[in-house]
C-alpha cells in the first residue's frame, strides 16, 4: 500500500474494488467503521457478487466479471468531463502537462497502440514504445504545456481517449445500470476536492487478469487525477493477502526481481557489473542510488570470499524469458524440469488449470515440500485418477514450523515491519524455514566445495556460514545475525561489523553490505530494533513511527510531498501530512523527500522513484499499454463493445492456445474467490474441525434465474466442466447455493449468468472437495503472468 | 444494575470469529455439517452449538439486503426457561447471564421447549440442557464474554445495560438519519428486557427472530399453578412412602403375632 491501515480512519470515500475487504480482511473493517462514525465517510463496494462487503456497505455497484477496467475508465470519464479533476495537483505534480511524441497514436477498432509488433515466440503481441515517449528539445528537458491544451499533451491525450469511456457504452459493458454508475461516480470523484480524500482498496479481483496491471493502472491515475496520492486517507491500497506475502515481495521471491525491487540481472542486457549499473540506473529519480545498493547486496551474498565483479558474475542471470509459475510449469510438461522445492506453497490447488499442473508434476524425479501439513502439491501422486505405480517422483517432505511457533518479523500491507514473538514451540521434527533453508543451503554448499562441479563458486563461495551460524553450533541459523544482515552493516577485511543507520549510508564500494535497502533502519539497534517497537503516538494522524519500522526509512504514508500545496501547506489542515514551516519540512510523517533537496526540487518531483518524477498518467512503464485500457478477459462471451476488433490483451502470452473456450460451448462467466472462513488451498484451514463445520463444502453460488432454467434446487450436486477440463472429459462437482445476490448481467441485449466458486477446496484434508482451479485457464498478465482466474468461461449441469 | 451484551447487526459482516471462539473458549466439538444451501451452518442450536451466526438474504424497495446476526440465547429477564424448570437449575445472574446449573438439571427438556427463541441444545448423553452461558466462568473472573472479544469491529459489545440501550438508540437514530426508516432497538422491552440487546436495519422477522416474543403461556401455567403443586406431590410421596413404610411394619407384626 501507498498508505497504510490505520490510515483509512482519514478517508472520505472508500471504494473496495475487486477486494472484498470484510469478507478477507475483516480486522481492517474497523478502521472503516471509523472513518464512518467519525467523518461521515462512504464505502462503496464494487463487486460482480452482492458478497460481505456489499452488505455492509453503502453502495454496491455490480459490474460484470472482467470490466474492472471499463468501470475505472467510466470514472476517469467523468472525473475529465466534469472538471472532477484536483487541477493544481494535476498541473504540478502529474505528467499532464508533458508532451508525448507526435508519432504516437490508437486504433479504436482494433483496440491497440502504435508500435505494436508481432512476437510469434510468445504467440502474442508486444509493443516498440518509443512512440510513446516524451518530447525532448535539444537539452533533453521534456516539452511541457502548461496550459493543458496542446493536443499532444498527456492531458489532451487523456480527455480524448476516455471520451469513448462514457456512462452508455460502459453500462453495456459492465451491465451495470447507468444510474448505478453515475451514482458511484459523483461519490467517489467528489474527493477530487483539495480537502478531501478517496481510498482506493484493492485486492486480487482487480490482479488477477490477463489485463490486470491496467486496472491497477486505472486505479493509479484515478487517484493522480483526483489528488488522492500522498495525503492522509487517500493511496493506492493493495490489500496483501498473506500476513508476510509483502515481506516476501520485498525479499525477492518473485523470479524478475532482486531484494528491494530491483531487476534481476539479465544476460542479454547486464551481463556485467558495470553493463548493471549503467542500464539500471535512471538519470535522477532516487534509483540514481542503484550502484549501491547492488554492490551492498553483493557483498551480503559474498562476503569478502569474492571481489564485487566475481560475485556479480556468480549471480544467475534470465534469459529474457518468461519462468514464472504458468511457464515453469510448461517446462515441467516438456519433461525441463528435473526437481522442485515447494515451499508453503500448493499450487496443486491454487495454480491454474490446477488438474494439469498436478499431472506434469510426474514428471518429476523429485519434489521437496516444505509445509506444516501434507499438502496436495505433496500428495499430488496419490490424488483423484493417479496411478502411483506409475509414478516415479520421489518425495520429501520437511514439516516446518507454523507462523507462531517461530520468531522472526512480518511485513504487513501498510509495509510496517514488525517483530513477532513465538507462541509456542513447533511440535516434532518441524524447524522453522530459516532453519531449514540455512541448512539445506550448507549442506548443497559442503557438497560443492569438496566435489567441485561446472561451475561451483556461485554456491561454493557464498558466505553463508561465516555470515550467518549460530556461535556455538554451525549447524544452526542465528536469527540475530540474519536480521542484521538484511539491515545492512558496514563491511571491512575483518568481514562484517557495525550496523547501518539507514540506506543513506549505503555505499558503492564495498565498505557496506546489506540483504535488502528497503530494510535499511528496521534492525539498526540489534538490541533495540525499531521493528520491535510498540510505541504508540501520543497525537498524529494515526502513523505511529514508534509502532514497528515501515520501509522506507519509517515513512508510513509514500509520496507525502503531495499532501501539500506547490507552497507547502497541507490540502488538508485536518490531517496533514507534512508541511514546510519556512524552514525546513515538519510533521507527522518522515518527508518523501531526499536530504539536499532544496524546497523547489521537492515540489518539482514529489514522486521520487520515477525519473521525471511526476506521477504518470500515461505511462510507458508497463509493455500493455500506456493508458488504462478495457479488453475483454482471454475467455469472454462478448466482443469489446469499445473496440469491435480488439481481442483479450494482445501482449498476453497465449501458453496454450488450444486451451481457450468459447461461449458456444462454455456460456457462463466463472469467478474463483474467497471465503472468510477457510484460507488459500485450504491446506491449514480445512484441516480444523470449527472452521470445516461453518464451510464444510465446495460450493458454487449461482442466480436464481439460471438455476430454474437448469432445474437446479439449492444444496443440489452440480457438475461443472470448462475448455481445460471438457477435452479431458473431466468435470468437478459442488453443491448448489442458488442466491439472489447475483444477478444476471445484459450486455449487447444477451444476458449473460455468471457463477462462482471458492478455491479453497482440495482432496487431502478433513474435509475434502474438488479442486476449482481445475477450471481456470493458464493464460495471464503480461507484465507479471498473474493467471486469470476472475474471469472465465465454463458450463454446468444438474447431477442427478 | 445489570450487565447485558449489545449486539450492532449494522457493523456485523458475518465473519463469524464470535462463532469460533465460542466453541474454542467452551471446548465445544464441531458438529457434522453438509451445504445446505446458505452460508449458515450448523443449521441448528444443539447441545454443542450454543450460538450461531445467520445469514438471511431477501430483496426489498432499496435492492438485495444480505442480512447478518449473532444469534443465541437472551439472557432473558423474564426468562421462560427459568420459569418452568422443576428443579430450579436456571438462575439469574447479576451480570446478567441466565445460567444452567448442569449439577440441578434433571434433563426434562421443558425449558428446550418453552424457550422462544428457540436456542436451547440438549445434550442425550448427559441428559442435560446445555446453552450460552455468557461465558459466565470469563465474567467473574473480568472478562468479557468470548463473542465480544472476538469481534473484528465492535459489532457485539458488553456492560452496563442501560449505558448499552443508550448506545442502541444513539446507533438506531445515526441509522434513520442515513436514510433507514426500518432501524431499530430490540431487545428493550422484550420478554421482560432481554441481556441481549439489538440494533436491527429491519424487521426482527428477518433477521429469523421472533417478532412478539413471550414465555409461552402454558409455562405461565406451569410456573404459577404446578410447580408450587410440586411441593404438595413431594409431600404426597413421602406421605405415601411413610405409609406404605408404617403400613408394611404393621403388616410385619401381625405376622409375627400370627406365628
């Protein structure tokens, strides 16, 4: 999140979009609840279900599964049209009023941008975008207009193209009621007054698309526009969705990046050190601080058992590829795959077109999982229609210990890294994953460094042992040590020695090493930590800097140079950020600002990480599009009422292209989802009686109209098939939960029924179902492959 | 001064964690539930589910309303389950909670059926009566009861009664203000003034709770007429048994005159 939990209590007007808040997030309610009690403020929950949410809730728009982008282009729509718009923000702290190159342009029937070029390896489109660049004269300064009227200004650019975004032509693609749109609208763009603040919270029903990023982009500029970024209450909020998935966002476990966000090193553009250095450093922005913080990171994997270059050198690099999880998994299919570790995951159930997934795993020679329970990942080869006897896999299962029985710290959405203290111990054998991890990596190390191998010294020197055992017995991890690692500490012959206040002190040459910039600061005390901090404010706006570190550098709201005025006084004296008191710049929060910044600097870029930085409106910083754009989900049952030829997004790499159905044949929108009661696959949570009592079964919610039309009753088994599982002459089973908080939506005159399924559900456990995602296509996001599972077609039919 | 448990349906989003810690704090199993078509579950109070969270979805003028309640026992003042136990296990407390004394209950089953919100489990193989109890073992030693600890938004809260109706009404007035005519307190009034107080967004017909709710009269009956009876049966007995003692010893020494 831009902002952070207890921020909300600020918020004006919240719009929960693609994110059920009181359905996954419950605790977050209350500081909702506050905002309502205390300043009046409006939910709205817009959401293809009447679902937790909508119920307490003080307006539902129902939108079709897929339109998120339709919906948020309606709003970008009218926030343009009515002057909506915080117009001062927008002329100095956006890119409105940046020219962009003359040769750019749209297609509206076709739906796509110039440069758009056909990339056969991928089955897809991708985009040359140097005509979407920004103009430059001679000394290489961006053309600005900043009156706003240049034709080829970021903000003309804009008006035009949203023009088609209007309240008809979205009501036919949302079928949402015009009205209902409108309504949503004149809300939530009433916070693009000065004072006010609009809180966007979203979640994976805005993500998890082959057009995901574009909503979330969507979102972006709508609250740019609306000058909702950097001010108390407002922000682009990504509610996470297990309590360390930001630390494990932050810790790198994504294959494209490297801890704290930077790039992972690829051959054909990095393939040394310094090539590193000088593509990934942008000309001004606070990225210009990247030669240290790679160099920091090196000297934390190897310690002075390298040299910088050498160690760069040990980093493995991409090929330029896709391996995320849907193209690793093909690969395993191809039989490129020899072993997997599979650590707290289970993507047997929670991947998608789960059944296939669980079929190419046999061709594995072996599978390690790591989990506290024996998950179906680990149990693929004894599920539903596997031969054991044909399976050659062999398994390891490491039993580790649960969130409570260790200790360790937790990133949560709002980035406040906080320490957590063991509950308990864990049971039996079960260690905690640095344990084990630290172990498994010195035992591959040993192995190396007395067998040798083709290329040993990216294992071999790595300085795991020296950096991290424990004092006393070198076959345990010393939490301590890992902690101050990842902080940061000054780096000398001698090996490690004194913390790093902050990533201000990080430095180019070696003399720092440091796990992860971001963290810089959350473990600068190793006997006082500022991630072990409990202090509550006494008076603020609800940040409390003493509670926890909240990277960066203990800022709790990011971009906070926008929460005031080009002169430095808060758009908001009720809650105000930080201002300037003609001096220097005070408040509740820690400045966004870079120290030696002098005050026109500040407010010339008061978004710091981009080179310009100015937010962007249009953005060539995502390769789908720089404008948020609607296409159609890769399976959908109408064309782009917007743009009659455009087909799902052209830059989605189509894995499999024979998996993708049609409405002839599949003619009701599926969506997966979540339900408060279990939790992801359901592996720790279907195994508790109190909690499979409440939900003891799969079931898929579905109108009342189409259940009549089926001859469906409530609590009847029905049947349910899409293009993935019809080929193979599968189908899963449910229970029928026949509601009226679904409604069937009108698009082009047909009407259209869309159903739905809890993912939850899988065959080990005690309470056991079919698995939803067995269903849902492998097709997704072009900028981060995040499958589309909101949004897909399937049929269905009553079980006797 | 009593204590009784304010309940908000108004911030209630059905999580269901007062539902949970209910059965964690009482050790109660979990029953053997199936889909049966809502949310709900388990679709019953037993002896083992003493509260229950109800989902209730209906359409009205203003759209689709999804209608979600903690649900269980009241707590009632004039308590029908009180009012026809035979063996007067059922007391009020004075914080609030009406308590089952499971060492006095005879398992009779009259205050299952009398009670009429219908939240009340027996148990057959204990044959007792088993329900909410307030968590009254948290209330003496400072606690509050389980469901309120576990509330995510402060939707169900507990204290002084009057501070809690006061709290109901200001809620019940903010809510017409935003436009709902249909909010509304219950529980002030009802059955003698309830422990357990609501603030409703409609009618308590839709939110599966009884409209007009009484002690049935035939309890009344029950109460008032036949349980003072008893006493008299007591007699009775032991009457018949002292006689039937006497009269056995004179049977006794006639024989042995006889012989």
């Amino acid at each position: 999140m831009t902002n952070h939990w207890n921020d909300y209590q600020h918020s004006d007007v919240i719009m929960a979009i693609g994110g059920n808040t009181a359905e996954n997030h419950p605790v977050s309610m209350k500081w909702i609840e506050k905002a309502r009690e205390e300043k009046g403020a409006k939910l709205i929950c817009v959401d293809p279900r009447y679902c937790r949410t909508a119920a307490v809730s003080d307006l539902h728009v129902p939108i079709r599964p897929g339109t998120n982008s339709a919906f948020l282009g309606y709003l970008l729509h009218y926030a343009l049209e009515n002057g909506k718009y915080h117009e001062e923000y927008v002329k100095y702290y956006t890119n409105a009023t940046y020219l962009i190159n003359e040769d750019y342009s749209f297609d509206d029937v076709e739906g796509v941008f110039s440069g758009i070029e056909e990339d056969p390896e991928r089955n897809a489109h991708s985009y040359d975008q140097s005509s979407w660049q920004y103009q430059r004269d001679d000394n290489g300064n961006i053309r600005t207009d900043p009156d706003m009227e240049n034709p080829n200004c970021v903000f003309q650019i804009m008006k035009e193209f949203y023009k088609k975004y209007n309240k008809q032509n979205i009501s036919e693609v949302t079928g949402c009621p015009q009205d209902k749109l409108e309504e949503a609208a004149e809300l939530f763009c009433s916070t693009g007054e000065a004072s006010k603040a609009g809180n966007i919270l979203y979640a994976m029903g805005i993500t998890q698309f082959t057009h995901g990023a574009q909503n979330v982009r969507g979102i972006a500029v709508l609250q740019l526009l609306l000058g909702n970024m950097g001010i108390a209450g407002g922000g682009v909020n990504a509610q996470r969705g297990q309590s360390n998935v930001q630390g494990a966002t932050d810790m790198a476990i994504l294959y494209h990046i490297i801890p704290g966000y930077m790039g992972t090193p690829q051959e054909a553009l990095h393939p040394t050190r310094q090539e590193y250095k000088d593509v990934e450093t942008p000309e001004s922005g606070w990225w210009t601080e990247t030669p240290k913080y790679i160099d920091s990171l090196l000297k934390a994997f190897y310690g002075n058992n390298a040299s910088m270059d050498e160690a760069y050198s040990y980093l493995p690099k991409l090929d330029g590829k896709d391996h995320s999880h849907i193209a690793m998994y093909k690969m395993m299919s191809e039989g490129k795959v020899k072993g997997m570790i599979c650590w707290a995951d289970n993507p047997a159930v929670s991947g998608p077109t789960a059944g296939d997934k669980r079929d190419y795993q046999k061709k594995l020679d072996w599978l390690v999982s790591v989990d506290v329970v024996e998950n179906e990942t680990a149990a693929f080869w004894k599920g539903p229609g596997m031969d054991p006897s044909e399976i050659d896999t062999e398994v390891f299962m490491l039993p580790a210990a649960a969130a409570y029985e260790r200790d360790g710290t937790k990133a949560n959405s709002g980035r406040w890294i906080q320490w957590q203290w063991k509950a308990q111990e864990a049971p039996g054998d079960a260690k905690s994953d640095l344990q084990i991890v630290y172990e498994m990596f010195k035992k591959l190390q040993e192995k190396y460094q007395s067998e040798g191998g083709t290329f040993p010294e990216p294992i071999a020197k790595m300085a795991w042992v020296e950096h991290y055992a424990d004092d006393h017995d070198e076959d345990k991890v010393d939490l301590d040590k890992v902690c101050r690692m990842v902080n940061g500490r000054y780096y000398t012959a001698n090996g490690p020695g004194e913390q790093v206040e902050n990533f201000v002190g990080l430095e180019e040459d070696g003399s720092t090493a440091c796990g992860n910039w971001l963290y810089c600061g959350y473990y600068n005390d190793p006997d006082n930590p500022a991630c072990k901090n409990r202090e509550r404010e006494k008076e603020g706006i609800g940040a409390h800097p003493g509670w926890g570190f909240a990277w960066p550098l203990n800022r709790r709201i990011v971009y906070n140079r926008a929460s005031a005025d080009p002169d430095g006084n808060p758009w908001n004296p009720d809650a105000p950020v930080i201002w300037w008191d003609g001096e220097d710049w005070v408040g509740n929060d820690v400045p966004d600002i870079p120290g030696g910044w002098n005050f026109d600097k500040a407010t010339d870029m008061p978004f710091i990480m981009l080179p310009e930085g100015r937010g962007r409106l249009f953005s060539f910083g995502v390769n789908d599009a720089p404008l948020p754009i609607h296409y159609e989900p890769a399976e959908s049952p109408v064309q782009n009422v917007l743009y009659p030829q455009a087909k799902h997004n052209p830059v989605s790499q189509v894995f499999y292209p024979d998996q993708l159905g049609d409405a002839e044949e599949f003619p009701y929108i599926m969506t997966t989802y979540r339900v408060s009661e279990h939790y992801q696959s359901g592996a720790l949570t279907r195994n508790m009686p109190w909690l499979n009592e409440l939900m003891p079964e799969l079931f898929i919610e579905m109108d009342e109209d189409l259940a009549e039309e089926k001859g469906i009753s409530n609590g009847d088994t029905v049947a349910i098939t899409s293009k993935r599982l019809k080929d193979n002459d599968k189908e899963i089973k449910a229970k029928a939960c026949v509601t009226n908080r679904i409604k069937p939506y009108k698009v082009n005159g047909k009407t259209i029924h869309v159903v739905g399924l809890p993912f939850h559900w899988g065959f080990k456990g005690l309470a056991t179902g079919d698995v939803a995602n067995d269903l849902s296509p492998s097709i997704g996001d072009p900028n981060t492959t995040i499958p589309e599972f909101k949004a897909f077609l399937c049929d269905l039919r009553r079980v006797e | 001064m009593t204590k009784a448990m304010l309940i908000d349906t108004s911030k209630c989003m059905g999580c269901r964690g007062c539902q949970v810690a209910c059965k964690q704090w009482n050790k109660l199993p979990a029953e053997d539930t199936t889909f049966s078509g809502s949310y709900e579950n388990p679709p019953q109070y037993s002896a083992n589910t003493w509260m229950r969270v109800v989902f209730n979805e209906y359409e009205d003028e203003n759209g689709i309303q999804w209608r979600l309640a903690k649900e269980g026992c009241m707590h009632c003042n004039d308590a029908a389950c009180m009012q026809v136990c035979p063996s007067g296990a059922i007391e009020r407390t004075e914080l609030g909670a009406v308590r089952i004394d499971q060492n006095k209950c005879i398992g009779c089953n009259y205050c299952v059926r009398m009670c009429p919100f219908n939240v009340m489990g027996f148990d057959r193989e204990q044959s007792v009566a088993r329900k909410c109890t307030f968590c009254y073992d948290r209330l003496v030693n400072g606690y509050e009861p389980a469901c309120v600890t576990a509330c995510t938004t402060d939707a169900i809260k507990y204290g002084e009664r009057s501070d809690l109706l006061n709290l109901a009404y200001e809620r019940m007035s903010e809510l017409q203000e935003n436009g709902n005519s249909k909010a509304q307190v219950y529980g002030d009034e009802e059955v003698g003034g309830a422990g357990v107080i609501y603030v409703l967004e409609d009618a308590p017909e839709k939110y599966h709770l009884p409209e007009d709710p009484r002690v049935p009269w035939h309890a009344r009956v029950w109460n008032s007429l036949f349980r003072p009876l008893r006493v008299l049966v007591i007699i009775a007995i032991a009457f018949g048994l002292w006689s039937n003692f006497s009269r056995s010893k004179k049977i006794q020494e006639q024989k042995k005159k006889a012989q």
